[in-house]
C-alpha cells in the first residue's frame, strides 16, 4: 500500500472543518486559474472563511500586548495562518476578476453564466462594462455611424464578444465515483471513460458538466 492508498482511506469527517475548508478555498482557486470559463461563486465557502478571518483578527488584537511567552507564540501562528487565507482568498478573487474583466459582455449577456457571479461580482461587472462603454465614446465611437457603436456587434458573422475558449487543454482528476461515466469530446466521435483517481489531459468541454457537478477537479 502506497501513500495516495493510506490517503484515500482518510475520512473527511476526521479532517477539521476549518482545514477542510482551506484545502476547498485551495481547490476553487487552482481551478479558477486553470478553467476557461469563470465558475460557480463558492459563496458558503467564502462566507464561512471570512467570518473566521476576522474572528481571529479579533482575537490577535485583543491578546497583543499579553507578555505570556507561550500566548506570543500562538499569535505568531494564527497571523502567519491568517496571512496565508488571505493570500488564497485575494488569489481567487483576483482570478475571477480577470475573467470578469476579459468576458464582461459575454458573462452579461449569458444568464446560465451571469448566475455564477456573487452580488459585488456583478456590481462590479456593470459598472465596468459602463466605464469602459463611456471611454470608447468619448475617445472614438463617437466618430462611428450609430449602427457600428454596439460593443456587442454580431453584423456580418463576425462577434465582437470574446468568449472563453471552452475546447482548451485541462488538466483534471476524478474525484467521485460517477454513474455515468462516459465523456464525450463534442463535435467529434470520441469518448472515453472517467474512472476515480485517474487524471487526464483533455479538452475542458469534454469535461465541463462533471467539472460543474464536482465530480471532476481541475489540476
């Protein structure tokens, strides 16, 4: 029996809640960074995260000062702690905005995708999106005929909406036993078969839905 068999034995309920919950916030931000799309807000993860955060901001504070050798060194660990899921928090974030900031009109106009956005995220979405509407006006729209002005133009089979390249390379492992385990590579006749604990390199549209659903990590 190797490492990976011993690991796989462990119980995740024997893990910590708030380790568990790191090694989560670590997951969504590596995929965040390897997917082409931008996915679900992990919003209960972020909620329950934040709020420990600044218990133990609280906590730091109300013990700086304490000459307990032993009360010190705790502080120590809890603020190099702190630091590193703040580190993963604003990582993750800052993955999404880019998305947010490269797919604007694309995320905007496609409800199935504008629904992954948490509340600020799509404030924030909007309100970039009318800066950046205001710039081009002001710096050379305003010269076009009023039918060539629309950042989202499709005249002429042409779109000026950039999309997410969803037929780029991923690498993924399977997490879950799935039931239906086949994935398919869409647009040809390939298809191959997911099985737990393998890890592949393929085309993210292969893998979408499974990614969606959590049966499936991006690595």
């Amino acid at each position: 029996m190797d490492i990976d068999d011993l690991l796989q034995e462990l119980d995740d309920n024997q893990v910590p809640s708030g380790t568990r919950d790191i090694n989560d916030l670590t997951q969504s931000w590596i995929a965040e960074r390897t997917a082409p799309e931008i996915l679900p807000f992990q919003t209960a993860l972020l909620e329950r995260l934040m709020e420990r955060i600044r218990q133990q901001i609280e906590l730091v504070e109300t013990q700086t000062g304490n000459l307990d050798p032993k009360t010190n060194f705790c502080l120590i660990l809890i603020q190099t702690e702190l630091e590193r899921v703040k580190f993963l928090v604003r990582g993750y974030l800052r993955a999404r905005i880019h998305k947010i900031d490269k797919y604007s009109i694309y995320i905007l106009t496609t409800p199935s995708i504008r629904g992954r956005l948490s509340p600020p995220e799509l404030s924030y979405l909007k309100s970039h999106l009318g800066l950046l509407n205001s710039h081009f006006l002001a710096s050379f729209l305003r010269g076009f005929p009023e039918q060539l002005r629309r950042l989202d133009d499709k005249a002429g089979g042409i779109s000026m909406v950039e999309e997410p390249d969803l037929d780029g390379a991923v690498f993924c492992k399977v997490v879950k036993d799935i039931e239906d385990n086949i994935a398919r590579i869409p647009g040809t006749d390939a298809e191959f078969k997911l099985t737990k604990g393998d890890v592949y390199v393929v085309r993210y549209s292969a893998v979408r839905e499974f990614v969606l659903r959590g049966e499936v990590e991006l690595i």
